[in-house]
C-alpha cells in the first residue's frame, strides 16, 4: 500500500511534525507501507524526528502555485493509494483538487476547527465534501466537522514513548516543565505572569520551558524586566524524554490545542499536568483532580494557585502520577494503529 503524506514542514519539534513521523514509521514498520511525504521546506536530513530510512521525503517550496503545479508531479510519479493531509490549512484545500482520481483523501486535523481563519472555514463547509475521510482528535471537533461532512472519526494521536512501568516518579523533584514552541498559540506570557506569583512564595523551586520559536526575544525581556526567579529558556532538547523523567509536573498555558503530543509524552512518564481548560484538547488528556488540574482559561491567577497546590501537595502529586501511567494507555501504539488499520481499510 502506498501512502502519500502532504505536510508544511517537518523541521520544527511541534507536535504537528511528531505525530507525522511518528505514523509514517509505524506504517513502515507494522503496515508494510510504502511512504512517501512532501513537505514545502525540509529534505530528508533536516527532518526535526526520528524517520525510517525506507520514508521519502520531498521538499517542495515556493509559492502557493509552484507548491500545486510541482506537487501534482510528483502525485502522478507516486501514484499513491491514499493521501493523508497533515494539519495544512489552505493547502488541505487544495490538495482537494489534486487528488481527484488519483488517491483516496483524508484530512488529518490537528488545530481545533473553531480557531481557523474564518475563511478556511468558510471553504472547509464547501471543498471538505471532496475529501473522503476526516480524522479528528476530539470530540468538540467530531461535532464540529459532522455539521457539514459525513465521514469524520476519531483517532487519538499516539505517545511515541512506550509506557515504563518500572520508571519511579520523583517526589523529591522541583523542577516544573512546559514543552512547546515559543509562539502566541502556547502564550507563555500567561505562565510567565502566574510565575511571578509563585517564584516568591516557592525560591526552591524551578521553571524550565523547553522550546524555540518568534517568541523567544518577547520572553526573555519578560524574564529580564520583571526580575523572574529560577525560570529559563532551555531552548530545544535533544533528549526530552530524559527531562521527563526528571520533572515533577508539567504545565500547559496555550490559548488553543488540538489533542496536544506534549501531554501524552508527559502522561507516558507519569507526570502529573496542570493545564488551561483550553479549546479543546486538554480536557481530553485530563482527567480533572484525578492525573492533573484543568484551570479557567486564560486566568493567570488560578493558573498559579493550581502550579502552588501542587508544589505544597506532594501525596498528591504521586497519586496524580500513578493515574497519569494508567490515561497514558488510551494512546499506546497497538490500539492506535488498529484504527489507522480498519480505516485504511475501509476507504
């Protein structure tokens, strides 16, 4: 089976880009699968993640035209069974017309539908009718999606660590997480704000956010004027599972997320989550005073008193931690695949 993958760019560690390589390989590997991915902006040896030596990687950049004209090429070369779209927006409106009798299309949505430009949305209702199958990540989206399609189905992303049960959480740990790029969509504003609330209150304790992206000048001003204690910048991590395994808890400050690769990672390792209720995915990862804490969006104030309840609750960090491996099961690669299996099939 041929399988043909059409994504913007495969050279940032975001979570777009991981769920990505993470199918590709495990469609080599378990499905016997020939793939292929077109990308407008990395060849095969900048790619961000792991990727299977078997995987083809084209990098087709340009305008919006180019990226058509030159992409319909290599559709013709291909000649794949199936394309799936990852996440690409206007150009999932596109691909619309280029598959046209040569591929069975799905539309794999990795941003909740209500925060898309209004006029992808607009078209969405019209050109998505063309696509054959869309796959979505929560049930707000499935909702969303059904008012003006009929094939949607949901598919959670799948961790791309497998679960340690052996791996003990460390109570002792005082290091807080965020895993992310520096962009608007994460608002580490947010989290900067609620820090400086907690920082006096706990000096023992340490933030560390783990990513690059535009934001990072805004940040480090940020840090800089407001005389932040013990938080850094760590920049991207080669070895995020390592940091994982070392943290205390995670916390998620984003204005909007799809089903979010970071919270799985982190449930994967038994971590529990602090998190804004945001639209819409991590209420779907967590399970409120249960593997973690869902704050009022936006609400910088709750959001610190949720981070310092955690800080002064070690007993209940570790239980948090305990029911976290047992969520982290919902996205282990075996269930996961056999719906990618069933669908493929069934198209």
């Amino acid at each position: 089976m041929k399988i043909l993958f059409f994504i913007n760019s495969l050279k940032y560690k975001s979570g777009t880009e991981r769920v990505a390589c993470v199918l590709a390989n495990l469609f080599v590997e378990k499905m016997n699968c020939d793939i292929s991915i077109i990308n407008r902006d990395t060849d095969f040896s900048s790619v961000a993640y792991p990727l299977n030596d078997k995987v083809k990687v084209y990098k087709v950049s340009g305008s919006y035209s180019n990226f058509f004209l030159d992409s319909g090429k290599l559709l013709n070369s291909i000649q794949p069974d199936f394309i799936i779209s990852h996440n690409m927006g206007k150009l999932s409106l596109l691909l619309t017309f280029l598959s046209r009798g040569h591929a069975k299309l799905i539309s794999l949505e990795h941003v909740a539908f209500s925060v898309r430009p209004k006029l992808v949305r607009l078209f969405s209702n019209i050109l998505y009718k063309r696509i054959d199958q869309v796959v979505v990540l929560t049930e707000q989206d499935k909702k969303s999606y059904s008012s003006f399609h009929k094939n949607i189905i949901k598919i959670n992303n799948i961790s791309p660590y497998d679960l340690d049960e052996d791996h003990i959480y460390d109570t002792n740990s005082k290091d807080i997480i965020a895993v992310g790029r520096l962009t608007y969509q994460k608002n580490y504003e947010s989290l900067l704000e609620s820090w400086e609330i907690i920082s006096n209150k706990s000096p023992e304790w340490n933030l560390k956010i783990y990513g690059t992206g535009e934001n990072l000048d805004d940040l480090t001003k940020i840090i800089t004027e407001r005389k932040l204690k013990n938080v850094k910048l760590m920049g991207a991590a080669s070895n995020i599972d390592e940091i994982y395994k070392k943290a205390a808890f995670f916390v998620m400050s984003s204005r909007f997320e799809g089903l979010p690769m970071v919270l799985i990672e982190a449930q994967t390792f038994g971590l529990p989550i602090v998190s804004y209720d945001c639209p819409h995915g991590p209420s779907e990862v967590i399970d409120h005073e249960e593997n973690g804490l869902l704050v009022e969006n936006q609400n910088s104030e709750a959001l610190a008193k949720a981070i310092q309840r955690l800080i002064d609750q070690p007993e209940v960090r570790l239980e948090y931690s305990k029911s976290a491996k047992k969520s982290a099961q919902r996205f282990t690669t075996t269930s996961i695949l056999n719906e990618w299996k069933n669908l493929v099939g069934c198209l």
